[in-house]
C-alpha cells in the first residue's frame, strides 16, 4: 500500500483556515507581529535517536489528534506525576503513577511541535508561548508533589525549582535577543532528565536514602541538590557568555 500525505492542517476545517488566512494578511502590514524563529540547539545523548522516533509518531498520528492534543496531554500528565508523588507519601503504588505519567509527558511535549511541522502547520509565536509557559507549570507540578512526597524537603524542591526558573528565563531572553533556542546543556535534555527520575523512583521504592560520611540524607535531596548546582553552574556559563557575546556586537562607540 502506498503512503498517503496528510492534506495540511487536517484538524482545521475550510472556513476555519479561510478566517486564518484572513487574519494573516491584516496582521502583515503591522512590523510588530513579525516572529523569527529561533535555531533549536538540540545536542543531548538521546537526540537522534528521539528524533526519528517523533518523526516515526508523527507520520502515524490520527488526523483527528492535533498538536494542542499533545500540548494538554503534556501538562496533564505533569500534573499528574505531581499528584502521584502526593499520593506516594501513604501508598508506594504513587512512583508507579508517576513513572506512567513521565511517559505520557514525554509523548505529549514532545511530539506537539514534531507532528505541528510534519503536517505543515506550525504557529510559531502560540506554539512558542503556550509550550514553555506549560513547561513552567509542569515543573511546579512536579516539584511541588515532590516536595510533599516525603521523599525530598520541601527546601529542596524549592531551591531546585527557583535554579529551573532562573535558568528558563536566560533561555527565553537568549532565543530573542540572539535567536537560538538551546533545547539540551551537557547533553542533557528534557529526555534524559525524565529518564535519571524514572530511575531515581525505582530506586526510592527500594532504598529512598542516601549514606553519605555515614549519614542518611534522602536519596532526592542528594539528587535534587547535585541537580540545583548544575543548573545554577549553567546559568552563570550561560549569562556570561551571552553578554559577552551581546556586548561585543554592540560595543559603545
């Protein structure tokens, strides 16, 4: 049987993208509504082969599964693992929620744009804003659950998720003032991160302590702290390389 191309945007009906199109050609008069897209910057451990498995999803994906399908997927699965993590402090059955949840995360934020641009309807500025403003509410959904799992202190979780955030932030202000997106540092990315906390779970229903100078800390703690410290290291390389680079492209006469 011979592979059929999807007709673009087939979620959308005919007077939808007729009133799209519309709109599009009052918007272009306006210089301000204009969006350049940033280079993505994808090196983590995992990226090709991820990348050919997305693009493997996307070609299979039902016509009647759209991009903002993925998008709530994604955030109500985070919202989910948070949730597991909640319930994992009386029932260990919670990381097993949890596990379940990560991998619909990965599904759902992951493919939303892949299968956006497979079919050849991307929405650059709405796909950038709602898919990073999810992003930050996932985090604290995740984070928040764990902080009260029992399985790390709420200081923990916190400090972890304000590094999160300042590092989001560099991100973002680098993708518009530069125009590159950096998606992974370290090789590491999203996937990866998902993968060490899918371990991090098996091994918290086994031994959720660490021994350190014959001292037990909670094993999270440990792995949240090291994490904490990554990204503020990243952060500080980030920022003052970014300015570094900003400044010499605009030097003062």
């Amino acid at each position: 049987m011979r592979s059929r191309a999807l007709p673009p945007c087939p979620a959308w009906g005919t007077v939808t993208v007729r009133k799209r199109n519309f709109r599009r050609k009052k918007m272009q008069p306006n210089q301000s509504l204009r969006f350049r897209e940033a280079k993505r910057i994808q090196q983590s451990f995992l990226a090709v082969l991820e990348k050919k498995a997305l693009l493997w999803l996307a070609a299979r994906t039902p016509a009647r599964i759209n991009s903002d399908h993925l998008t709530i997927l994604g955030l109500a699965s985070m919202a989910g693992a948070g949730a597991g993590y909640w319930w994992s402090k009386t029932n260990p059955l919670g990381l097993a929620v949890v596990t379940v949840c990560l991998a619909l995360n990965w599904l759902g934020d992951s493919l939303d744009g892949t299968l956006a641009r497979h079919r050849n309807c991307p929405r650059p500025r709405y796909g950038f804003y709602v898919d990073h403003i999810v992003d930050v509410f996932g985090a604290l959904f995740l984070l928040g659950g764990l902080g009260l799992s029992g399985y790390m202190s709420p200081l923990v979780a916190g400090t972890f998720l304000i590094f999160y955030l300042l590092l989001s932030i560099e991100i973002y202000l680098a993708t518009y003032t530069i125009g590159t997106f950096h998606l992974s540092y370290w090789r590491f990315g999203p996937t990866e991160l998902r993968i060490l906390l899918v371990t991090g779970n098996l091994f918290a229903l086994w031994r959720p302590y660490a021994l350190i100078a014959d001292r037990a800390f909670l094993l999270f703690d440990v792995g949240f702290a090291v994490g904490a410290a990554a990204l503020a290291a990243i952060l500080v390389q980030a920022t003052v390389k970014h300015i570094a680079m900003l400044y010499r492209e605009e030097t003062l006469p």
